[in-house]
C-alpha cells in the first residue's frame, strides 16, 4: 500500500489477516508509481502473483460484473430495459473498463461516464489528446483509491472507445455526494465511492438540452392560456356587475352603484344613461335605442358613460 494510506483502511487490512507492506513516500512523485514499482519487485523477490489492480484482464472482466449485476436487478427488480446514464469511477481505469465492456453488451444505447478527481485529470486529458497523458507530481485529493498516474495501457483502448466522456469533481462535491448519501440514502461512501454521485449531483452531465425546448414551448402556452382566461373574465366581471341587458333594451345593473363613472365613447358620442325608482339606488339603466345592440351592452366597444341618478327627487 502507499506509505500515505489512510490508517483505516491499512487497520481494516490487517484485521482481514493480511500483511500489510507500505512503500515510500517519495517527493514529486506519484504514489500509486511508487507503490506499484514495490508490489513488482515483491512479486519477483518471493514468487508472488502479482494482481494489478487495473491492467490485469481476469481483473478488469471482475470488474465489469458489477454493470453486469446492475442490469440484471434493473431488468428483474424494476422492469427496465434501457438506462439513460452509467456514472463509474475511473483511477486506472480498470472498473471503467469492465462495465464498458458488459453494458455494451447488455444496454448498448446507455450513455457512460467516467468521473475522476480534479487533482487527476489524466483520462480527460487523455481522451481530448487521443492518447495516454500522465499526472506529473502528487497533487492532493481526499480520493485516496483514485489517484493513478495515468489511464491504464490496457483499459485505455477499451474505455476510449466505449465512453460516452469523462468528467471531474472537486473535493467539495465529493463531500456533498457523501453527505447527501449518509443522511438520504443511509450509506457510508468513502471519497473515492461517493465520486459518481458527486458527478450526478452536481450536474455535470444535465438532461436540460431534451427539456429546453419543450418547456419554453409549454411555459408560453401556459401564458396564453392564463391571458386569454383573463380577459374573458375580465369582460364577464365588468358585464355582470354594471350592465345586465334585457329583452327591451333595458339594461339593469347587479349592485348598487353610488359613484358617477364617465368615460368616452370610441367614436366621441356620450351615452346617457337614467334611473328611475327607488331613489336610493340605481334601479335602471336606459342606453339610446339608436345605438346597435353591441355598443350598447358590449364593455370592450363603449369606453364612456355617463351615470346619473336620482335622491329624493333631487340630481346628483
């Protein structure tokens, strides 16, 4: 294990029964480097097999059961056949590699992305050059197990032409993905773990291109259906509360009116308007018989009227 390993984990490993062997922490250079160069020399040294974490292909095909896995319960438990988006985490590549390799199988129009630290963007670089690029020195991540040099010399061809792209995240978002996952989803995710759905939560990767369109165009008719409701009300309201017409031309009003209301007529000609009894109240309400109908009870086409009435046989 790397000199710098989290105590945890070197613990954890011990109390598994394993010998726990730590290399050098060597300035300016990486330390899976490191690490990898003493797990060789190991190897030689005592005849041990030498299991690399990523370019190992009965490990890289391990790997992949987890997508397998996953589209299995997917089909079985939920009935789905198609998933839109697969978010792995990438270091060497190794796991991005083997569920690359078994949802092209299995859900070959899921859309895949890997996500790695910002401190190691070595597969975004990578992947924008068309080869294998490498982190120089040993930038800080809290992504412990995410922290190779460079994309694996074997996963590297499969996940250059099975990923849909590679993203990053920073050491804030893992923190927020490994909140969100123990207070919501009541799960423990280390750094490295919680990378994935930091990428999710923080939106590297939105549906707002599918959503745009269709929800201006909605949002709009949404607006006309609101202004048109508005203005057949509004003329109902005004209707039904100054004018009601008659059969005999005669238009009666639905409340008392006290205030005197003028406006102007489209083309400059005052209606007069009257009352008759009682006194206290505005009782009817006569327009000229010469004006058409419409002019007469039509709010939107009569600007002005003028309202008189009568109190105690006195003008007001």
């Amino acid at each position: 294990m790397p000199g710098d390993a989290p105590v945890n984990k070197q613990v954890r490993c011990r109390s598994y029964g394993a010998r726990v062997v730590l290399s050098d922490v060597v300035e300016g250079e990486n330390r899976e480097v490191t690490a990898a160069r003493l797990a060789e020399s190991l190897s030689r040294e005592h005849g041990f097999t030498l299991l690399h974490p990523f370019e190992d292909h009965d490990v890289i095909a391990g790997q992949g059961t987890v997508a397998v896995e996953l589209a299995e319960q997917a089909t079985a438990d939920l009935g789905v056949t198609h998933v839109d988006a697969f978010f792995v985490c990438a270091g060497g590549g190794g796991l991005a590699a083997g569920c690359c390799l078994a949802l092209e199988e299995s859900m070959p129009e899921c859309k895949r992305y890997a996500v790695e630290p910002e401190a190691y963007d070595d597969h975004v670089r990578s992947f924008a050059a068309g080869e294998r690029l490498s982190v120089t020195g040993n930038p800080y991540s809290i992504c412990d197990a995410l922290q190779a040099a460079s994309p694996g010399a074997n996963t590297f061809p499969i996940t250059s032409r099975l990923l849909t792209g590679v993203l990053t995240v920073s050491d804030d978002e893992v923190r927020h993905a490994m909140r969100v996952a123990f207070e919501c989803l009541q799960l423990v995710l280390e750094p490295s773990g919680a990378v994935p759905l930091a990428a999710v939560l923080a939106r590297k990767v939105s549906k707002r291109a599918k959503l745009c369109v269709p929800s201006v165009f909605f949002f709009v008719f949404f607006l006309l259906l609101l202004l048109l409701f508005w203005t057949r009300l509004s003329k109902w309201f005004v209707k039904s509360m100054l004018l009601t017409p008659t059969s005999n031309h005669t238009a009666q009003p639905s409340l008392p009116i006290y205030r005197h209301l003028s406006a102007i007529h489209h083309n400059h000609n005052i209606l007069h308007c009257w009352h008759h009894h009682p006194p206290s109240t505005f009782h009817h309400l006569h327009a000229p018989a010469a004006l058409p109908r419409s002019y007469r009870f039509n709010h939107t086409r009569v600007t002005q009227v003028s309202l008189t009435f009568r109190n105690n046989h006195q003008n007001r």
